[in-house]
C-alpha cells in the first residue's frame, strides 16, 4: 500500500521504517529537512528538542522488536543502558539526548529504499466519501491508500473528524539547563532520573549520553516568582541552592552546554480516533503520537506509550488486505486499555501536588495520588512489589490500588511525603539578591 505520514518525529519515523519493512511504501512529510551532515540541528517546530528525554523500556522493547539495527546504531551513537540496583534487565531505561535519538531515526530513513522523505506544511487531511485519500502538501495533493497523522501536540490536522479532548493544562512549567562533563571528570553516573519533591516546585536531574546530562525545576505555571530564575545568572544561584541539584551543577565538575529552556503550555490531553468509541474519523485514516495523548514530560511516560501504540497500528496493518474499520478499533481499544490509565493518573497526580504546593493538605477522602505511593516504600518497603512495576510502566496504574489503603494509615498517623530543599519564596530572595 501507499501510506503518507504528516509527522518526522520519532513516532512518525518508527511508523514509517516498521511499515516500509513490511512491504509498504512510505512517505512522511515534516517542517525540517532533517540533521546538517555536521554541526548542530536547529530543529524546526520541537520547542523541547533541547530539553531532558529519558526512554523507558518499553521504548527499548519496541526498537529493538521492529528496528533492531536502529536500537544497536543507538547504542553506537553513545545511548546507554544502565543497570538498575535489585530490578531485572527488562525495566532499564535508555538515557540519551532526543537529537541522538531523532538523528539515527533519520539516518535509518535516509538508507530505506522505500521511505521516501518530503519537506513541507501539512495544509489538510483529504477525504472524500469517508475515506481518508491522502495529505494536501503546500497546496498540492499527496495521495495515499493509508493516512497516518502523527504531528506535534500544537497540531490540529485533522480535528474536525474527531470528538473532543479530554484534559488540558496539565498547571506546571519548567526550566532546564544541559550539563557536560568537564575533561577528566565522571559524567553523570546516575542509574536513573532523581526525582526530588521540595516546597512549591520538584526537581529532577536525568542522565543522557556522552557524559551529558540534564537539570529540571518544575513549578504551578501560575507561580509569577519563578520567572527570576530564566536568566543564566538566577537560574544557576537557584539550582546550586537545591540540595537535589547542586551536586549537578558544579562548576568543577560539569560545565553547562545550553541555554536556560522553558518549557511551558504543558498538557495532559487524551483524545480517541474519531468521534466516537469505534468509530473512525474517516475509512484509513489513523491518529499517533500526540494527537492521542500528551502527558506532563515530567515522568517521562510520553514514547513509552505512544511506540507501542503505533506497533499495534502496523500489525492491524500487515498483510494483503487489512481491515481498516477494524484497526481504527484496534488503535482505540489498546489505547483505552494502555493509555488513558495513565492519562487518568497523572491528571490525580498533577492535580493533588498543585494543591500540596499551594498549601492544602491531603484529602484522606480521596485516592491517595501515584506519587505519595512511590514516596511511602521509603518508610514501608512491603509496598515495593507493587511500586517497582508501576514505575517501570510494566503495570498498570491500578497496581498500586493494592497499596491505598497502608498508605492511608500512614497519612492517618501522621506521615507525609518528605520536601526537602529551599522554599520558592528563599529561591526567589536568593535570586534577587
């Protein structure tokens, strides 16, 4: 079949090199003409380009299941797998920066024979009679016997045939910084991201590739003080005072190789096919990526669920005459099933620490949020059967309702999960000052 692809992020081109691989002729059509043969890539329409990427196993489980070569011209490129302390190899994360990651994606493209790469605007999906017929291409029509849509979350192509979003503001910003290895200094050597919760924001220091790492300080969007720290100069008084981060940020040590970044407009939005459950938007036509789900980037769970959503696109989509009703219903139930879980949970998890920031307590009343439960294993390690799969995204949400009901007695006896660092307004004097 001839199949079109607005999209050349990583979901667009893991689609498109597992269809081409399976007989089909592929054409994807993205903003940016990809890497220069050498220097840095300015990345057209990817605010977060620069920004932390961790992947989770099951971004490694699904590379290396349809694009074997690409997961080893990964690991050649400097992406690492580090073993994690008492866990099985099947949760270890992969850690390397999305321009490593985006780069081999394109190189594979660059060498398939039967992925052909446009560079231009998506002006519109083409359909006609309830079947999708292609993409219009800077005013020109590009014909496909499949349309997949998998363009950023800023995107509205084909909106009009769909039903509405779940979801929205997701109610937290960030700043980040990218560090590297000064010579003869040890990279970052942390097995996994450090997630640390302080009072009114939380940190997080994430490991990448070639000695390169980065700084994350995430806080309520509505939180006006923090604006002092998106300067070089606030930014770094601010993280060298946070005891999660310092250590991160040392002059000695590690030397910073980007800008202060911005990440805002955040969402947690989920979205089906069409307009309705099993129904498609139109006959052939196909949503991936962030056009189903986008989640605060803060957990890192966005290509762990999206890699192998579009798995189940390409297997509905093998061999000589597929059922498309059929796997727009297919795409739909494994999302329904894999996906909303985890946009349901982290709207509760958002939710509750933006209240916890503004100063309210904990509702006993309510479900006890994802991240309280993570944080009790530390005062009661029984919980950790059940944390250690939900943080490996090898269970389901509903893994840790097992543990609602210790954690509760818990709250109920007074504990709460620990804040350790400064507090926003100490941030804010130090900064100023």
């Amino acid at each position: 079949m001839q199949i079109v692809i607005a999209g050349g992020g990583p979901v667009g081109i893991f689609t498109a090199l597992s269809l081409t691989r399976r007989g089909h002729d592929v054409t994807v059509v993205d903003r940016d003409p990809g890497p220069p043969p050498q220097g840095p890539w300015a990345r057209a329409g990817v605010m977060q380009f620069l920004h932390p990427h961790g992947y989770r196993a099951a971004v490694r489980h699904a590379l290396r299941a349809e694009l074997p070569d690409v997961y080893e011209a990964l690991l050649a490129a400097g992406a690492e797998v580090r073993p994690m302390p008492g866990l099985p190899e099947a949760v270890f994360g992969m850690w390397c920066r999305r321009s490593v990651l985006e780069r081999t994606l394109r190189l594979a493209a660059r060498r398939e024979p039967r992925l052909r790469w446009i560079t231009g605007h998506v002006d519109r999906v083409v359909v006609d009679h309830g079947t999708a017929r292609g993409l219009v291409v800077d005013g020109t029509l590009l014909r496909g016997d499949i349309t997949v849509v998998a363009t950023g979350r800023a995107s509205r192509l084909g909106d009009e045939l769909r039903g509405d979003i779940e979801g929205g503001a997701c109610g937290f910003a960030y700043l980040t910084r990218m560090y590297q290895a000064r010579p003869g200094q040890p990279g970052c050597e942390l097995p996994a991201p450090n997630y640390a919760p302080g009072p009114g924001y939380f940190s997080l220091v994430l490991p990448q590739d070639a000695g390169t790492h980065s700084v994350l300080l995430s806080y309520p969007s509505n939180a006006a003080e923090f604006a002092a720290l998106r300067t070089t100069a606030g930014f770094e008084r601010a993280v060298a005072a946070i005891p999660a981060l310092a250590p991160f940020v040392d002059d000695d040590r590690f030397a910073p190789i980007t800008d202060v970044l911005v990440g805002g407009n955040l969402t947690n939005t989920y979205r089906l096919q069409g307009p309705a459950p099993g129904r498609p938007p139109a006959r052939g036509l196909f949503f991936l990526g962030d056009a189903v789900a986008t989640l605060n980037p803060a957990a890192g769970r966005y290509l762990a669920l999206a890699l192998p959503h579009a798995q189940q696109l390409v297997a509905a989509l093998d061999g000589p005459d597929p059922d498309l009703d059929a796997a727009s219903r297919r795409l739909d139930e494994w999302a329904e099933a894999n996906i909303r879980p985890w946009f349901e949970d982290h709207v509760r998890w958002d939710r509750s620490l933006l209240r916890r920031f503004a100063g309210e307590g904990l509702d006993l009343t309510e479900p006890i949020p994802s991240d309280v439960i993570c944080a009790a294993v530390a005062v009661e390690p029984s919980l950790a059967p059940l944390v250690g799969p939900y943080l490996g995204m090898l269970a389901p949400p509903a893994v840790l309702d097992a543990a609602q009901e210790r954690v509760r007695a818990l709250l109920a006896q007074g504990w709460r999960p620990p804040l350790t660092g400064p507090t926003a307004a100490d941030i804010t004097a130090l900064v100023s000052a």
